[in-house]
C-alpha cells in the first residue's frame, strides 16, 4: 500500500495517522502539505487527519477545504482512490463537497475527549470488511464541533443509501441519527469523528481502529 497523510498549519494528528497506517499495514506513507500541486504517484489511501486545521477560523475546515492540495484531492477521490477523513478531516471533506452533510458545534457545548462505542452499520465496505461479525467497536472521540447534521432530503438519502457506516451507542454531541461515520456513494470516500488512528494496538486501549485500515489492505490483495 502506499499512503499519503495531509499536513494543515493546526493539523495535530498527522503523525498520529502516519504511525497507524505503517504500524497496522506496512505501507510507505509520505506527508503531505497542504500547499503543495501535486500528490505522490500511484496513492492507494489518502489520510486527512485531525487537528485544528487553521485554527478553525471561520468554520471548521472550510479554509483547509480550499487548500491547494484538496483540488488534488477531489481528483483522486474522483479516479476511486481510498480517502478516509478523521474528526477535522471529516469536516474538511464535507467542507470540499465529497460527503454530505455538515459538521456543528456540540449540542452540550462543550468539548468531548473520551473512549466511545460505536456500532458498525455497514460492513460491506472498504473500511469495515476486516471487522467481520464484530458489531461494536471502541474508540476515542475529542471535538467540539462534532455535531453531523443533514436536511431531511439529505439525510434520507444517507439512510437509503446506506451510507452511514459508524453510530454512536450513546450519542456524546447531537449528531442526528446517532451518526458518526459516513462514507460517499461511491464508497471510496469515509469520514469519521472518532480516532481510528488513536485505536489501533492495545496499548492505546484499543485496537478497534485496526482493522479498518487492514480492511483497505483487503481491497488491494482482491485487485
């Protein structure tokens, strides 16, 4: 596998996704900044990890959005290329217009940092193929603007496309319909609140965010 992990000025979790994706793949990852034209050749996974991209001036992740590299980005995600968008990089996704949706502040107003159940709605995927019949999973949410909200028409479409791929068992910032994870119609195109990359051997306290990378390495042995 070769990876790509994206670099913000704010960004906090980059290194983070690097080390998962090398420790739980074996893949070469390269670090990317947000300023650069171009992407290494060949991508089979792009990683835009969490942080405060920007500071989260404006609107969480709208001006990462329009950072150079994000127009190669949606490009990539346009050819099928893997792309996964952890907590901020799931608002910068949204942000880019390659998932639906939108990232809030938290119902309670306040910032959460905690281990987190969620379930696996979907595991014919990319990203889940690897959890089998696990129908739970633990991982660590920390955001203060993790509330996805969707108009009805949207969120309908979501539901009916069986796009949603992670809830909450108990729902930590208002997200409608428990939602945690969701992924594009395609299905090459996931973002997430919670930290797969702070999940992924059992020194952390879980190793749930694991297989979810091991699920990508999947879809490249089947190619």
């Amino acid at each position: 596998m070769k990876a790509a992990v994206l670099v913000f000025p704010g960004s906090n979790c980059d290194r983070d996704c690097k080390v998962a994706v090398e420790v739980t793949t074996g893949a070469q990852v390269s670090m990317v900044w947000h300023q650069d034209t171009s992407l290494p050749a060949g991508l089979d996974l792009i990683v835009v990890p969490g942080g405060f991209s920007y500071g989260d001036y404006l609107r969480c992740g709208a001006m990462a959005s329009l950072s150079p590299v994000m127009a190669e980005v949606v490009k990539a995600a346009q050819r099928g290329v893997s792309v996964v968008g952890i907590c901020n990089g799931f608002q910068i996704l949204c942000e880019a217009g390659l998932l639906p949706g939108a990232l809030m502040r938290n119902a309670g107003l306040k910032y959460v940092c905690k281990p987190i159940e969620l379930t696996i709605e979907n595991r014919n995927t990319r990203f889940t193929s690897a959890y089998g019949d696990k129908s739970s999973v633990w991982m660590t949410q920390g955001n203060g603007d993790g509330n996805f909200f969707a108009d009805a028409e949207t969120l309908k479409a979501i539901e009916d496309n069986h796009q949603v791929v992670f809830r909450y068992v108990e729902n930590p910032n208002g997200s409608v319909n428990n939602i945690a994870g969701i992924m594009n119609t395609e299905g090459n195109v996931l973002g997430m609140m919670p930290h797969p990359d702070r999940a992924f051997e059992p020194a952390l306290g879980s190793a749930d965010g694991a297989p979810l990378f091991h699920s990508l390495m999947r879809v490249l042995q089947a190619a």
